[in-house]
C-alpha cells in the first residue's frame, strides 16, 4: 500500500520519495534538489555538528568545506572562483586549497599555479621560507635532489633518505 500527498509518495515498505524536484528554501525549485539560503552553510551533510562537509556560495565564490574535529586536522577547503572581475584575497579569479589557517595551491585564471602562494607569477611558482623549494627523488627509500632559492643564491643539495640535506 502507498500514500500519496501532491508529489510525496510514501509506501508500507520505509520507502518514500517525492515526483519531480524537490526546494528548501524556494518555492519553485528548478532541479531534483534546490537548496537557496543567504545564510551560511548553504548545504551541510555530517554526522555531528563538528564533522562534516558543506558547501557555500557567496556571489561569484563557491567553497566546498571538509570539517574533522575529532582527528584534530580541523577545517580544509576548495575555493572556486568564477568570475575574474571579483577577487579572492587578492587575485582575481581562481581555484584555491586551503587548511585552516593559509592556502597551500592557488591556480588562477591565467593557468598559473602556485604552491605556497597566493599569486603565482609563473606558470608554476613554489614558495617555502625555510625548505627546498623541489625535490627530486626516483622512489620511496631512495636519497633525493633538493632545490632551493635564498636570497637570490640557487643551491642544488643531495640528501639522505629521510631528506636530510647531505651536502650544498
């Protein structure tokens, strides 16, 4: 046996579903399921109210959130940029990764990446104060070679298996 009332069809079975789309937060929801809200989270699915995934757009900028308090690695997050005229921090446009507290690659409009930057001036620009900036390695176990960039001085190091530069 069923119930139905308007497009929600519920049967003896625990099954129910609805016919056609479904809104919260709008009265005429133009997609399977349309979620509009100007607060935010605009979407948020978890098991707790500190583990959880949600997803917020706010003009031109979508942010896609993975929240963890009980591992201790806190918030990360995936910033989407659409519209070039509008800025995230300050560059125009974009795609960001984020931990909770810096971003760690920003891609930009222009195809540019950067790795420990927000503005990348290359196609591919890698920042780090106190590290190599490369490291080049053919397998797990295996010492490496580190480059890094210091006051305008290149340095080509090898290392041992663990990373520790062996000589410069």
């Amino acid at each position: 046996s069923q119930l139905t009332v308007g497009s929600l069809i519920s049967t003896t079975t625990n099954t129910s579903y609805f016919l056609g789309n479904v809104g919260i937060g709008t009265a005429g929801p133009g997609y399977k399921l349309d979620v509009l809200d100007v607060t935010t989270p605009n979407f948020r699915v978890g098991r707790a109210t500190t583990d959880y995934f949600s997803v917020t757009s706010a003009d031109t900028i979508i942010t896609l959130n993975a929240v963890d308090s009980d591992s201790g690695t806190g918030q990360s997050n995936m910033v989407f940029q659409t519209n070039a005229s509008e800025t995230v921090g300050t560059t125009l446009g974009g795609f960001s990764f984020k931990g909770p507290s810096s971003t760690f690659v920003r891609i930009l409009n222009s195809g540019n990446v950067g790795i420990g930057t927000t503005s990348p001036t290359n196609k591919l620009t890698i920042t780090d104060s106190t590290a190599s900036q490369l490291t080049l390695s053919a397998d797990a176990g295996v010492s490496q070679w580190a480059f890094r960039n210091a006051g305008g001085n290149l340095y080509f190091a090898t290392t041992t298996v663990a990373g520790t530069a062996t000589s410069s």
